[in-house]
C-alpha cells in the first residue's frame, strides 16, 4: 500500500471488474485522466478480506494497519480510505502513523483495533443454527499487538445503524493464527487455522 493515492497504479486500491475482465461503465473513475479504469476505491494499506452484507448489499472490507490500527471498511465508489497519510496505528519502530485525530476529509473505519489483531477474513453470520449470533460479524485474527501465538476470532455487535455496541474474542486458547472464517451452508461457522498443524475447525452449538 506504499503508492495507495496513486492514481495511475493498482498498489493500495480495491479493483472492480466485470466476469470477464472487462471493466464496468460506472466505474468511478473511468475516462478520467491518469487513473487506472478499474479502481474502485483507494487509500488501502493490505485487505485480507471482503464479504457482501446480506440486507443492504455493501461491500465491507478487512484491512491491516501498522502497529495497530487494522479496520473494517464499508467501501463506496471512489472514496479514499486515507493509507498512508491517515491511520490510528503506530509505526513499528514506535511512532503514530499520522497525527491524532485522523480520518477527517477521509472514510473513516466502521471499527478499528489498536492494538492490532492482523485482522484476516470476515464473514457476516446469517444462519439459525447459532441463533444469538445471528447478525453478527465475525473476523479472523493472526495475532494480537504483534505478540506471537495469540491469534482469535472475534464477534462484533452492531445495532440497525451499523455502530459497534461490542466485541468478543473466540478461540484465543488455541493460540493460533485465524486465517479466515466463513458461514457453511450447513449453517454453522467455519475457521481456517494458518499454522504448521492447521486445520479447518467447525463452531457448532454446545450440547
């Protein structure tokens, strides 16, 4: 993401195209001078994941920060989400990224961690077999605060207008790296562990 307000490479950028490679007429940026046609949106540091929420069709989007500042992004049509100028993590040799406040002229994140959990894949969980998670959004987590062997799931609550009312951590007995998480069409969640002795673990009601 070290050129992600570039206009003319893809580094840093969420891409849009067509099944066939072709790119879509009401792209944001099409016929403009200089840009790449087939950006969508831009300022990115490194995303790992993006699902579709059920009810309103947006594109959410996992991202990476520094040392700290991994985000969840709603992704709309030519905004810039701010990498490398904004951020609300620190440099790895200790400093902030940017100054604080950050975001402003920017999209802000829907939810952010600092410290860092090197956020991975998410899913938004629609099922009726894990009834008091219905709704919720689930994240994979690689490792916390740049400590090694503590990697987790986590489940964020939202309310109707999207705003974060809480969060769990999942897993962080098994200090592993959670490379993804997915709905199956069983209904339950499935976790993809990225480790030598990875595995793939299914989340299924107690009893």
């Amino acid at each position: 993401g070290g050129e992600a307000q570039a206009k003319d490479t893809y580094a840093g950028k969420v891409l849009r195209i067509n099944d066939d490679g072709s790119v879509p007429k009401d792209n944001p940026f099409v016929g403009q001078a200089g840009w790449k046609p087939e950006i969508y949106s831009y300022g990115h540091r490194s995303s790992l994941g993006l699902a579709v929420h059920p009810t309103t069709g947006e594109l959410w989007q996992s991202e990476n920060g520094p040392n700290g500042g991994d985000e969840l992004n709603i992704l709309h049509a030519g905004k810039n989400y701010g990498w490398p100028l904004v951020s609300y993590g620190r440099t790895y040799p200790g400093p902030w990224q940017a100054k604080l406040p950050t975001h402003e002229g920017f999209e802000p994140p829907v939810v952010y961690w600092t410290p860092a959990i090197a956020i991975s894949g998410l899913a938004f969980y629609t099922g009726d077999r894990l009834p008091k998670w219905k709704g919720d959004v689930f994240v994979g987590g690689l490792r916390y605060g740049e400590i090694i062997g503590t990697g987790q799931i986590q489940r964020i609550l939202f309310n109707q207008k999207m705003e974060e009312l809480r969060r769990e951590a999942l897993l962080t007995d098994w200090r592993h790296r959670m490379r993804d998480v997915r709905q199956g069409l069983d209904g339950l969640l499935y976790v993809l562990v990225d480790d030598d002795d990875g595995a793939i673990l299914r989340i299924e009601p107690a009893g």
